[in-house]
C-alpha cells in the first residue's frame, strides 16, 4: 500500500466494529477467567519488574520438567488484562503443562518498543524461575493473539544473550501467533489508533516483525480467522513470506472464526488451533 486510505485503515483494522458482539467475547473470558482460577492452582499477580504493570500468574504444572506455555493478550497494546484470559490456561494445564500469564504496561502511557522490552523481561523472568512451578525452563513456547501473536513473533526473534548473558539464544523455543500485526505501517497510519499508540516511522522499524531478519532458531506457527478483514489475512501471511517455511511452517486460515471466535479455539483439544499449539508445546 504505497498510499494509506485512512477510512480503508478503520475499516480494516477496527475489529470491535467488524465484530458487532465482540462484548459477549469478552464477558465470556471474564467469566471463564474466574472459574479457570477457582479450578486450578495459581498464584497471581508476581512481578517480574518494577513496574505497576510488570506481572505474570502462573498455573504450575502437576509434575515437575512440564513444558512452558507463556500466553500473551491482545488488546492493540492499549487495552484487556492478563486477568480475562486465565481461560487459556486450563487446556494446557490438563495437558501436564505450566501456564504462564504475564501483563504490560498500556500505550500511551508507554511505547510499543517498551512493550516489547516488557515481554522480553517477562521471558527472562520465566526462564529463570519456571523450574519453581513445576516447569522446564528449556521447553518454552510463546502464544499469543492480536497484538499478543505480534509480541510472541517479536520474542521468537529476540537476542537473548545480547539481554542477560545467562540466557540462551534458543529461550524461545517456538512461538504461535494467532490474528497477529507484523507490519507496522499500516497501524500507525489507522486513525482510530493513532491517538494511543503514537507510532513513529523509527518505532515501526524497530518492532514490526515481518522487517527483522529471521531467527536462526525456533519454529513459528500463524493462524487468522476466515471471517477476519482482508487486512488481518494479509497479515497472517506476512512472516512466512518474510522469514520462509523453514521458519513458518503453519500458515493457515481457521474457517467460520472471527477476530475474537478464533482465540476460542485455543482453549479447546478438538480444535485443529489447540492441537497445532499442543503440537508446539510438546516438541520444545
């Protein structure tokens, strides 16, 4: 897109809009957010940092070496909480893994990088404390959707021992990212979100994906829903066609599933999204 239509941008990236019911979404992960921290064990709200922000929950595993689920929401980077999506962490949990939930700070009270640099403290947290809880701090993989799916394709790239000389390059063992942003320009140019994200063309480069060179590790597995917008398909398709299918060797479109339906999926083993995860999971 050489010129960006800015009420094409709204159109195609206001998923609210595009997805009229989208509040019983998210009343349904509030409500089943609660009955997954009433069924199973966790502890909420550790910090990982400093800051207000900087906390995880984590569902420990039932057996010790358990594989690492790190589940990173959604939200544009500027709204929802870790707290409306404990409802991933059953499915994983039941599958003898350890679940971990971390939030960030919101734009624009920070920037997108800084978001990023969140995560990647996150990550650090866990791969230094996993083994507490149940989990193998060599078997991490990263989930996450909408702006989260952008943040796990970011962690999948990262340098780790550029970060913390005790971490290994391969941290992340492989990432999923479901309905995720990896080229930038076009969300900094949308108007709806310009007033909270404040993009600038030096924060694009910095944090869109699809521009960073291919990590030398770790497999990365992109899904979108059918009945998302042209703009979110586009998308889906970016970093295979960036980082090969080498790297990406899902790239795929989930039938009847919306911008927020498709992040349903997750939590259920019937569905082919839960059982690429699974899939994910258990070969870290």
């Amino acid at each position: 897109m050489a010129e960006f239509d800015p009420q094409f941008l709204d159109r195609m990236y206001n998923n609210r809009a595009l997805v009229p019911d989208h509040a019983r979404h998210f009343g349904q992960w509030a409500e089943a957010s609660e009955d997954a921290r009433s069924a199973h064990a966790n502890q909420c709200d550790i910090a990982y940092g400093d800051g207000a922000m900087e906390k995880l929950d984590v569902f420990p595993s039932r057996q010790p070496g358990a594989p690492v689920v790190v589940f990173i929401h959604g939200g544009y980077w500027r709204s929802l909480d870790k707290s409306e999506h404990s409802f991933i962490a059953p499915g994983f949990v039941n599958q003898g893994a350890c679940v971990v939930v971390p939030n960030y700070a919101l734009c624009p009270a920070v920037t997108l990088p800084q978001i990023v640099m969140q995560m990647v403290k996150a990550l650090a947290w866990t791969y230094r404390n996993a083994h507490t809880y149940g989990g193998d701090p060599q078997r991490i993989t990263v989930i996450g959707h909408s702006a989260g799916g952008h943040l796990a394709t970011m962690l999948l790239a990262c340098l780790w021992p550029a970060y913390a000389k005790d971490l290994p390059a391969d941290l992340v063992k492989h990432a999923m990212s479901i309905s995720g942003l990896y080229d930038l320009e076009p969300v900094m140019h949308t108007p709806f979100l310009k007033e909270s994200l404040q993009l600038t063309p030096e924060q694009v480069l910095l944090a869109s994906p699809a521009w960073l060179p291919r990590p030398r590790q770790g497999k990365l597995y992109t899904l979108v829903g059918a009945d998302e917008s042209p703009e979110f398909v586009r998308h889906n398709g970016l970093m295979q066609s960036a980082w090969g299918k080498q790297t990406v060797p899902v790239c795929e479109t989930v039938p009847e599933r919306n911008h927020f339906s498709v992040l349903e999926d997750l939590t259920a083993p019937w569905q082919r999204l839960h059982q690429l995860a699974n899939e994910l999971v258990l070969s870290a």
